[in-house]
C-alpha cells in the first residue's frame, strides 16, 4: 500500500558559469529544487526525493512572458499534484497513485489554461519522487523494480496497444553500466578559446569551448544547436566540421531544431541547402537524427502530417517539446517522425510506455528507424542527474546529451558535506576537480554502475535543512533579478 503523507519543498539559486543559450532564452541563473514527500509504504513512513531546475521558456515557449510568472505556474503545478497526491489517501500501487494523480492534475490544468508539458512537469516529480521513496523503502534498485514490475505500471493506460503488456519486455535485460555523454554546442557557445569573450571567460579550469571540451573528455557524439539562419548555420557547421576532421575519432550528432522553423517548406528550404553543401558532404554521413525543428503547435498538426508523408528522403526527425500528452508518440510516428526523447521532467512511465511501443513497432517493421534519444536540459546532481541517468540505464538509451556539468560548475554549488558523500558513493561518476566535485566523462562515457545500483539512482540522501524554503529563494532570486543592470 502506498500513501502520501507530506510533501515540502526547498531550493538553491545556481549560477551558470557561462550564459546557456537555447531558442529564446539564454540562462545564467535559475532557483534548483528539491522534493521531499514522505510517503507510507506497507505501513512503513519513508521519505522520497525528487530535484529539477525550474528553467524559463521551456515548458511555454512564450517570448512575452515574464518568468516571474512562468516560475510561478511551474511552482503551482507541483504543489497542485503533491496535494493531490496527500488527498488520495492509501493506493495499492506507485502507478495507481499517479494514474489518479494524472487525471485530476489534466482536470485541475485546464481550468488554469496550462499546457500538458507543463501540468506534466509537476505530476513527474511527484512520480520521481515517490518512485524513490518506494525503492528506499523496499531496498531494491529502480531498475529491479522496474522489470518486476513493482510499482504497477499498466502500460495499456498509455495506449491500448500495450495492454497486458510488461515493462520487461521493451527494455534490455539489464540496465546499461555506461553510456556515451552528448555533448551540447549552445547557439552562443565559444568554438575555441580564442572566441571566449573576456567577460564571458570561466575562471574554474574546466573546459569551456569545443575545442577544449573534446580534449578534455575525448568525446565521440555532439548535439549541435540551430538558430534558425541558415547562413549562420552553416558557417558555424562548417566550423565544427573542420575542426573534428582534424581528430583521430569517429563522430555522431543530432541537430537541435529548437522549433526555429515555421513551418516545414522552411525546414525543407534549409535541409536541401545544407546537404548540398560540399564542405559539409563527410561530416553529414555522421546525423543520427534531427530534433523538434517545428513548433509544438503545429508539429502534429494534419497539415504538417501530409507534408511530411509526402517528402520522400525527409532526414531522420523527432519529436520533444511536441510530446507533451500520453498519444503523441504514436500521432507522431504516424505522421513520419522516427521517435520521441526522454527526460524525467517528461514523466518516467510515461517513457517506459513509449519505449514499449518503439520496440513494439520495430519487431513489426524491421527495416525502418525508431528511435528514444535522450536529452537533458541542464540536469545537475545530486538528485536529478542520477535519477535521469538511472532511467536512461534501464530504458537502453546509450547515448544522452549532457550538459549540466558544462554550463554549471560542477557540484560547486552544493555545500563540501554534500560534494563529498556524493563522491564516496558515486566514485566512478563523479571525481575531485580542484576545490569542488563534477562529473567524470573518461573516453566521452559516463559509468553508471554505482546509479543503477543505488535505489533510485542515489547513493546518499542529501539533508535537506542544510537548504532553504522554496519561497525564500523565490523571493530572493526575483529581487535580484529586478535590481541586476
């Protein structure tokens, strides 16, 4: 039996230690949150963590609104689904509290006119949180919990193609002990550190441009970020390109289209020219796939659907932001896309049933792609990173974009008691680096022996009155943005 009992919520502002641009927004800084529900588990009180940052212009894409107010409504949709969840009093699931949770939190959204990306993004971390609280109290690894089926999952509630069908049978017996790290080329990003501006230059010695963060972590696979300007664009691949031809490695990437392209005769425009670019005819060989290059207001649109059908030699596309609601991916791959991306903030079970249908439509049709990427918007440990990463594990997802530990100061942000448990517990993840703790990328992989193995990707429990309420820091964080020049 499972029931939510409490749910309290603390934060830290963190700073980038350089600006992040993607789409509309650049970010250099953001409040960072914690979820601590204490949950009863057969009769057992155990407390669960969940951590995200709360980033602008992501979950709306909206360039006229004030993140006071997109804070606001991502704060509102996590304290709407915990209270929610405390309500409900005893399930006999994980899966039966957030089915139930899901389909008050889809009632209650629409009466505050939020978007199912968003109202989703506080219904997963109650998920992730109660995922944890379960796993701690029962002593087992997500990725054991997951194949037995543990929590519950009913992969028929997200389409009814899956009916009586189990988790296990989409995921590879065991969970990866590594994957390779995607490593993110921001739209602003320095290429070599001659075009690090002076006020932009980092003082950590981690590598801050492309040049040096290949050579640092000898890295095999990218995700290259487009503007939206073609010649822009093109020069700035042109650039890469010369500059991996130069490396004694094999390269991959993905191209991000951050639904720059308004409709799809413009990213058509723009594809056609590029692959016909000479310079770029070796380096093209290297795509895996292309990234929501439409907006999510008409990426699953049935104008865009026929258009789509209709362009034979189209590339390789996925859907992201677009995947906001529990068909999407099935819309999506009926209307010519290949797959969908995985991020907790997306949902976890939800995940595991779009990789139960990817893997079901492979078996039926051997000789097209299907793909789950997965990808992360800035995720930091010691709560969030991990946990993705154990999703990531169990789902097979081999390579994942990773860029929290770029645009952030490793764990630097975190007290020293809190650096060093994580790096006693996560040894072959993390590692010493000066002063402070990060991520430890050897050969362009990450280890993820000691995530899988932890409960739910956690190999130590933060205290959490080491950190302040989440409305302190709110307040905080919106004061000095209104007195910063």
């Amino acid at each position: 039996m499972i029931e939510v009992l409490d749910a309290q919520y603390h934060s830290l502002p963190v700073s980038t230690r350089m600006p992040f641009r993607y789409g509309i927004a650049v970010l250099t800084q953001v409040p960072h949150l914690f979820l601590e529900l204490t949950v009863k588990v057969d009769g057992v009180s155990q407390q669960g963590l969940a951590a995200d940052n709360l980033p602008p212009k992501w979950f709306v894409k909206n360039a006229g609104e004030t993140f006071d107010k997109e804070l606001a409504d991502m704060i509102a949709v996590i304290e709407h689904a915990c209270e929610t969840a405390r309500e409900l009093g005893e399930k006999e699931t994980v899966f039966e509290v957030w089915k139930a949770c899901y389909e008050a939190q889809k009632v209650w959204a629409q009466t505050q006119d939020h978007p199912p990306l968003l109202w989703q993004f506080g219904l997963s971390l109650l998920e992730r949180a109660l995922i944890d609280a379960y796993c701690r109290a029962k002593n087992v690894s997500f990725a054991k919990a997951l194949r037995e089926n543990k929590f519950g999952l009913e992969l028929g509630f997200f389409n009814p193609a899956l009916e009586g069908a189990e988790p296990a049978s989409a995921l590879p017996e065991k969970p990866l002990n590594s994957l390779n790290a995607r490593h993110t080329v921001g739209l602003s990003d320095p290429l070599t550190d001659a075009d690090i501006p002076d006020e932009d230059r980092a003082d950590d010695s981690l590598p801050q441009s492309l040049k040096a963060t290949l050579d640092v972590y000898d890295l095999s696979h990218l995700k290259l970020k487009l503007s939206g300007d073609s010649n822009v664009d093109f020069k700035r691949l042109e650039a890469i390109a010369k500059m991996l031809e130069a490396r004694n490695r094999d390269f991959v990437f993905t191209l991000d289209g951050n639904e720059q392209y308004k409709s799809l005769e413009d990213f058509r425009t723009f594809w056609q020219a590029l692959v016909s670019q000479e310079s770029l005819e070796g380096f093209m060989e290297g795509l895996l796939f292309v990234e929501q290059p439409f907006p999510r207001d008409i990426a699953l649109s049935d104008n865009l659907k026929k258009d789509l059908l209709a362009w034979h030699g189209r590339p390789p596309i996925i859907i992201d932001e677009s995947d906001a609601g529990l068909g999407s991916l099935a819309k999506a791959l009926a209307a010519g896309y290949v797959g969908t991306s995985h991020k907790n903030c997306k949902g976890i079970f939800k995940s595991v049933a779009n990789a139960a249908l990817l893997q079901r439509r492979r078996l039926a049709e051997p000789e097209r792609l299907f793909v789950m990427s997965g990808e992360d918007l800035t995720n930091i440990g010691p709560v969030a990173l991990q946990q993705d990463l154990a999703v990531l594990a169990s789902l097979g997802i081999d390579h994942a974009e990773r860029n929290g530990h770029h645009y952030f100061k490793g764990l630097s942000m975190f007290s020293k008691d809190v650096q060093e448990k994580v790096l006693e517990h996560h040894a072959d993840l993390y590692t010493q680096h000066n002063n402070f703790v990060t991520l430890n990328i050897q050969g362009g992989e990450l280890s993820l022996d000691t995530v899988t193995n932890a409960p739910f990707g956690l190999g130590t429990y933060p205290d959490m009155a080491q950190f302040a309420e989440l409305k302190e820091v709110v307040k905080q964080f919106q004061t000095q943005r209104r007195h910063t020049p």
